[in-house]
C-alpha cells in the first residue's frame, strides 16, 4: 500500500508545471520552426525542432537511450527525476527499474519493432512511480524516452480518500480526472473527469456509470481492466484512446487503486489526458526522424561554440564524424585563414543578433574548399540566454558550379574561350562611355576569315574548331592585353582598341592581323591559310551607340570582302548607302524569286565544223518593275551572297530541261543545254540528286545536259570536285569550265578532271584582234584543251574577224553577240525553227 503524503496543492501545481512547460516547449519550437520557413533565402526546409527541447536546461524530462538502457542525452530534469548525478558518466537507465521492469525492457523495448511503448515504473522500490512514453525508430539506433512523473498522483490517493468533495481543489482543478466508487456506486467525480468524458456530474451519480460512457469507450476501459491483476493495482498504468460522449477522440492514461475496508471496495480511478503528450512525442518522433534523415547538414553547438552533435548528412557532407569535431570550435571547419577569419565573425553576429545566413567557405576533411549556404540559429531560454545554436548548411558546389556554367555560357564562346557577343557589346558600352568621358577615340574591328567554310567542308569540324581556337590565340598577340577581343560567332571575331589617337593605329593593327592570318597555319598536320577581311568603325566618327559600331563595322567588312578579300577597309558614308541599296535589292530580289519574275533566256554556241546550233547557254534574268534589267552580274552576286542562288539555280536547271524537252518534242532542239552551276549550289547537300530529280521529273535526257562550272569551284577543293564530277559523269552528263584563264588552275590536276569543255573567257576573245598576248593565250588553251581531249568553246566573239580567227585556232564551238544574243524562250524557238531550215555553211553566217 501506498504511503500517504501530504499537501494535494503541491503535487498538483508541480504536475500541471510540467504540462505546461512541456506545452510552451512545444508551442516555441513550433514557432522557430515557422521562423526559419518564412525565410525565403534560405534553402532550409525544417527546422528540427528537436534541438529546441533537446537543450540540457530544457524543461522537458526527456532522455535519449541506446536500447540497453544506456544514456546518451539526458535534460536536467530527467536526471533529477531519476536522481541521476550530472558528473556521473556512464549511466544506464534500467538499473534505476526494479527487476521486472528490467525485464520488461528487454523483452519489449530492446527487442521490439514497435513505435511507442508506454508503461508506468516503480522506481527505488516504490518510491517514485514514472511513466514513460518510449519511442524508437527503425533504423536509428537512438530511443527517446520522455517521463511523465506520476508519483504525486499515487501519492494522492490518501488524499483523495480523506478530502471531501464540497470544497477541495482536488475536485475543482486538479489536472487529472478523478473518480471513486464505493461498491460501483459513484461517490464523487471531479471537474476534470467530466470535461474529459464530456458528461455532466449528475449523469455519473448512478449505478454502473461505465453505462453512462460511449459504449465504445466503456468497452475499451472494461477490456483494459481485465489486463490489472490484483498487484498491479497499486501502480499499472494503461493508455488507450478513447471518445468523449461527443465523439472526439482523446488519449487517456489511466489507473485504478482500490481498497478494501469493512467490507466495503473503495475503487479510485485516475484519468490523465495525454493528447498533449501524445503530441509532443509525435513531435520529437518526427524532429527525430528530420534530424537523422535531413538532407542538410545539421551541427549542433553549444552555448560556449563548442561542437555538440551533427548529423550524418554533415558527415556525408564534410567527411567530419562527431567523433572528430565534437568539443571543437566551428570555426576549425574553415579552411584558409580568411574563411577562419570570416567564420569567426559570422559566430559572432550569430550570438550577437540570434541568427546569420549566407555563403561561406568551409573545408572537407580531405582538405578540400568548398561553398556552403550556412544558416545558424540560436535557441534561447525565456530569460533570452542562448542555451545552443543550431546550424544548417548544404553543399553549393553543384549550384556554384551550374552558376559558374550558366553564367559562363551566357557571356562566353566555350570553343575559344572568348567573351561572346553578349559580353562583347557589353564591354563596348562601357568602352565607349569611358572614350566619351577621356574625350579619346575607340576603333572596332571586324573580323571575317575568308577561307574557313571551305577549310570546315573540306577538312571537318575537328580542323574548323582548331583554326578558330589558333585565330583567338593569333589575335590576342596582335592587340594589347586592354584591348577586347570576342568571338562575334561563326567564323567572325570582333576587337575593340581602346583608346586609340587615330585612325592610323587601327590600320597598324588590321595590317599585323592580316599579315598573320595570310600566313599558313599548323592544324594536326594539315597547312592552311585562312586570310581574313576587316571591317572598321570609329568612335565618335562612325556611331556614338555600340550597335551603330557594330552595324558599320559590319558594312566595311562586307566591302572588304567585295575588295577581293585579305584587306580591310574604314567605314564610310558611301558604304553605308551601297549597304542600304543591297538590303533592298536583296528584298527586291527575294519576292521576284518567290513571286516567279525571274526569267531565263538562251544563247546558242554554234558548232565551228558543221555551222549549225550545237547547244544553247540558259542566262538567268530578272526585270525588275522599278530598276529595269538588272544585271546577272549584280543580282547573280548578291544571290551567291545570301545563299539564294541555291534554290534559284535549282529552279532554272529544271525550268530549262523542261523548256529544252518541249523542243526536242518538236524536233529542233539542238545537241545539248548547257545551265550555269554556283558555288553554293555545287557544294550544297546533295548536288547530284537534284540533278537527278531535275533529269527524272522533265524527262531529260543527262546525254543532252551540260554543267558550266568555274576553276575556283573545282580547285578549292580537288578530292570533292573529283569526285562530284566522277558521279556527274556516271550521271552521263558534260562539264565545262567556265570563264577558263581567269581563275587560277593547277594543270596537274586539270588532267585528273573528268572535263569535256573548255571555255575561254571572253575577256581574251576581246582583245584577241588587238592583243598578241592574248591571242598567243587563246591559243594556247585551244591547244591544252586539245591535248586534254576536250572540246573548246569561245564566249563573247561579236565580230567576223574574231570568230575566223578562232576558227583557225581550232575553236570547236563559238558563242557572242556575233551570232545571236540572248533570247527569251519565244525568239529562240524561231531561232532555232529558222537555223533547222538553213543548210550547214561555213563560214558561219549573223542569223539577224
Ligand atoms: P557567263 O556564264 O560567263 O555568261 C556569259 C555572259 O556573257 C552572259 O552575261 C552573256 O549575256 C554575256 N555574253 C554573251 N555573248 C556576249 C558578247 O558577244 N559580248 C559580251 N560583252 N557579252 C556576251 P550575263 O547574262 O549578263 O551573265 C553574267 C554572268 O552571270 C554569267 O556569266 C554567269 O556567271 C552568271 N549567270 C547568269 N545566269 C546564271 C544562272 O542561271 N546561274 C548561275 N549560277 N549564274 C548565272
Ligand atoms: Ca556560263
Ligand atoms: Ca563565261
């Protein structure tokens, strides 16, 4: 039997003490939690409110255990509850339990994978009674153990027994529910039982007032009961859920003490609401969880910045076990002295203000540096005395770097490592606020190689990528280190030289840089000469905004490139109109192509021997309704230019098959077309199938068609232009070259072509009556294209005497003004229907 103790007020003001700093814990710690949510800068998720409980001064008696028993972390009031000495270092929890309670432990507790368990114990013989709410957590080797001291209720009994109900506090406002029975007949309750259960104290003044209950929660009490043998009635507390009358569902521990007296059975039944308790178990469950399998890295410091506890993500993170830091300062995870320096400062604010964040530097424990996003709060007790500090950190090495990258991409070329556009035009803001301050000028230069499409095709992007990376390098040793180069995309590069005193330093750099990129540069063996063209505009004489720099820059470029390439050329006021005059002819040009105004027209080559039509040139022509004719020259150029001529040249190759098929269907097309071929259009995908799809859609016979193409377009690039001409001929189609003598040729691999015409520029023809050079040349390509097995035609002959003179160097076919001009598809259809019915004569006669 129980001891009687003395004065109910007491216990029971230290009872609801307890509740209710276990309350204001957890409502503060709730708080913080909310606190540090709100704090948008912060990658920090949640605050594990654990730490704001777990403090030693913490009101809350609450222990971590291992599952032996032994002590990890105790609050002070556990100790004291327990009577443990805080100098006492290895403690163990059970040797405090009687021997069954041990027991209880092991069977239970130790072994068992339950959540919660909850028992009352008996402490130094019946002293003390305790219930713990024991929680563990699979995976985690820690149990956490909160005590309820239960001793003053046990200690009540006697009280209980002796006060009457009238007036005592006991009925009034003690904390628990209280009910005693004489005989199952209700001889009190208390205000507390009947806020709990939801019942008026008249409703329970009857027989069985188990009845009186839910029948639900009756059931539960009475299942309950039968667990208590006769020596657990002195001690055993059960907690079951049960419901009020109105529903609600609450946690309760209960217990039941009786008495027997004359006969009589006094039962005395103790309610305690444990919802509360409940909860904050839930709680520390959770914070628990959060602190063991937070992705952030968790350090816990002392008041003294001495390491308490991490977590293993700070472990993960840092490679530091607690083993290695605990009792350390924080600042020992700096790594240089300036992140020590700045750790030590930060500590400081902490203290000082209650919390810090932001970025710092920190070291693994390989040594290595790394950003961290750092978070420190203070936990403070009511007196405002910081009791710890928490700190949360995670790795920003991974988001740096992506910064750094993103950051990186966005303002450089990643191939030769120089500002990018983007950079470029924003250092030419600032370029040309400073000249505009310093009263100085600012030059920009504009880079285009003039051979780099063609070393890209011919030798792979492997060899493209290394030339462009060699030019960055070249044009940094041209410049000065102040100087800004970027690369502007493509094969363009971009240089501002800043400050320059006259035009004349600009020269002197376009001239270095030409000078060097006409020389052959090393790319994995291969020797190539990329040459370059330059464009330059100057501050404040050509634009006093960067885009205007940039755009006429850009325009001289493009006149040094129309110069013949390899030279460059100031920005002047002429260019900028002929630069305005060509955007508008490449509009103009652009709808007459889609709006089908281009137009073709024919020029027969006559056949020197049999002085009839041997074949017709088809000329592209464009009647514009403003300008008139243009010329084939310019628009032909302009075409190159824009890449048009490709579709262009693929619409005329099929429009003339198909005039030329209509022809031969009425019996006078002569022995061949011949279609003019571009560059672009030679080297672009798949050249030959649009021949073929040209041949197989008009029905086309390839014998009949002939290819005009240029020396350069051949001798760029010798290994493709073999190989296209082989597959042009298996194709069963002719080549020519045009404008032959003009271009540069090697001889030696003119014999390695598959050629069947040579065509002698008219340029030579021109002069043939006046110029013994030219005459001798003329003759000398008749002979070489002889030699070579081909046939040669002259272009341009507008006169008897030129055309006899040809005649007698062999010429095999002549073309010119001579004959017939070139003739829109009705006249040459007469002109060819008129030379049907004249008999081959030679001399060759002007049709008109
Ligand atoms: P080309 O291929 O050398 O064409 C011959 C040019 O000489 C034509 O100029 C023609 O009208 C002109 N011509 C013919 N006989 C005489 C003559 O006796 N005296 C003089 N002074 N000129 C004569 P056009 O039509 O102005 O074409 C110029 C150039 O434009 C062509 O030179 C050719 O390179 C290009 N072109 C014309 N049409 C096309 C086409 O459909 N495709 C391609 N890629 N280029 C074309
Ligand atoms: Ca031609
Ligand atoms: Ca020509």
């Amino acid at each position: 039997m129980v001891n009687v103790f003395s004065g109910l007020p007491l216990w029971g003001i230290f009872l609801s003490g307890v509740l209710f700093g276990v309350f204001v814990l957890w409502l503060l710690s709730r708080l913080l939690v909310k606190k540090t949510n709100h704090d948008q800068t912060s990658p920090t998720a949640t605050f594990p409110t654990i730490f704001t409980n777990l403090h030693a001064d913490t009101q809350v008696p609450l222990a971590i255990v291992d599952k032996d028993g032994s002590l990890i972390f105790a609050t002070t009031i556990f100790r004291k509850l327990f009577q443990f000495q805080s100098s006492e270092k290895k403690i163990n929890l059970l040797r405090s339990f009687i021997s069954d309670d041990r027991r209880w432990w092991r069977e239970h507790v130790a072994v068992s994978h339950d959540q919660f368990s909850a028992k009352a114990f008996s402490l130094s013989e019946g002293s003390k009674y305790i219930y713990l709410t024991i929680l563990k957590e699979e995976n985690t080797p820690q149990i956490y153990v909160l005590a309820t001291d239960l001793t003053s209720i046990y200690q009540a009994k006697e009280q209980v027994k002796k006060s009457n109900h009238d007036d005592s506090i006991l009925y009034n406002f003690a904390p628990f529910g209280l009910l005693v029975e004489e005989d199952g007949v209700v001889r009190q309750v208390n205000k507390a039982f009947c806020s709990m259960f939801g019942l008026p104290a008249e409703a329970l003044n009857a027989n069985f007032w188990l009845k009186q209950l839910q029948p639900e929660t009756a059931t539960k009490i009475s299942h309950a009961l039968e667990t208590f043998t006769i020596d657990d009635y002195s001690h055993k507390f059960v907690e079951i859920e049960l419901k009020d009358s109105q529903g609600r569902n609450f946690w309760c521990q209960f217990t039941l003490h009786q008495e027997f007296d004359q006969g009589r059975t006094i039962s005395y039944w103790y309610f305690i609401d444990a919802n509360k308790q409940k909860a904050l178990a839930q709680e520390l469950k959770q914070s628990s969880v959060v602190f063991e399998a937070s992705s952030e890295a968790i350090m816990i410091v002392d008041a003294n910045k001495q390491v308490k506890m991490v977590n293993p993500a700070f472990t993960e993170m840092t490679g530091f076990a607690a083993k290695d830091i605990q009792g350390r300062s924080p600042q020992i995870l700096g790594s240089e002295r300036k992140d020590i320096k700045q750790l030590e400062v930060i500590w400081h604010e902490a203290e000082r203000k209650g919390n810090w964040q932001g970025e710092v530097w920190k070291r693994r424990k390989s040594g290595e540096r790394y950003p961290e996003w750092l978070s420190i709060t203070a936990v403070k007790n009511k007196q405002n005395k910081i009791l710890e500090y928490v700190a949360i950190s995670s790795d920003m090495t991974t988001r740096k770097q992506a910064e750094n990258r993103i950051r990186y991409q966005a303002n450089y070329d990643p191939l030769t490592d120089l500002p990018n556009r983007n950079l470029f035009m924003d250092r030419l803001r600032q370029g040309i606020s400073r000249a505009r301050r310093e009263g100085t000028m600012l030059a920009l230069l504009f880079i285009d190689l003039d051979r780099f499409k063609y070393i890209n095709d011919s030798y792979g992007h492997n060899v493209g990528d290394q030339l462009l990376v060699k030019v960055a390098r070249l044009l940094k040793d041209c410049v000065r280190n102040s100087d800004s180069i970027a690369r502007f995309g493509g094969d363009e590069f971009a240089i501002i030289l800043s400050p320059i005193y006259g035009s004349k330093n600009a020269s002197r750099v376009a001239n270095l840089i030409l000078e060097r990129l006409s020389k052959p540069i090393d790319l994995d063996g291969y020797e190539v000469v990329s040459g370059g063209s330059i464009g330059i505009s100057l501050f404040p004489n050509d634009g006093d905004v960067e885009e205007q720099l940039v755009k006429n820059a850009d325009i001289a470029m493009y006149r040094a490139k129309e110069k013949g390439r390899n030279n460059y050329q100031f920005f002047t006021e002429q260019m900028q109109q002929s630069a305005q005059e060509r955007m508008s002819l490449e509009r103009d040009l652009r709808s007459a192509f889609s709006n089908n105004k281009l137009s073709m027209a024919f020029q027969p080559q006559m056949n020197c021997k049999t002085g009839k039509v041997g074949g017709l040139e088809v000329l592209m022509r464009w009647q514009n309704a403003d300008k008139g004719a243009v010329s084939p020259a310019v628009f032909i150029a302009l075409a190159e230019e824009t890449g048009l001529i490709v579709p262009m040249g693929n619409w005329i190759m099929k429009t003339a098959c198909e005039q030329y098929v209509r022809w031969k269907e009425k019996g006078i097309a002569p022995d061949y077309l011949a279609v003019n071929v571009s560059t672009r259009q030679f080297r672009a995908k798949n050249f030959i199938g649009t021949v073929q799809e040209v041949l197989n859609s008009t029905g086309m016979s390839s014998k009949n068609l002939e290819l005009e193409l240029t020396e350069s377009m051949l001798m760029e690039d010798q290994q493709f232009a073999i190989k296209m001409l082989q597959d042009l001929r298996d194709l069963g189609l002719k080549i020519s070259i045009d404008d032959f003598g003009t271009g540069y040729s090697s001889l030696s691999y003119l014999k390695k072509f598959p050629l069947n015409n040579l065509k002698v520029d008219q340029s030579f023809v021109k002069d043939i009556m006046d110029n013994e050079d030219d005459a001798s040349i003329v003759k000398a390509i008749v002979d070489l294209g002889h030699t070579l097995n081909m046939q040669v035609i002259a272009e341009g002959v507008e006169s008897e005497e030129q055309q006899e003179l040809l005649k007698q160097y062999g010429v095999d076919y002549i073309q010119g003004y001579y004959f017939s001009k070139p003739m829109n598809a009705d006249l040459c259809e007469k002109f060819l229907i008129k030379m049907k019915g004249l008999p081959g004569v030679t001399p060759l006669k002007r049709t008109s």
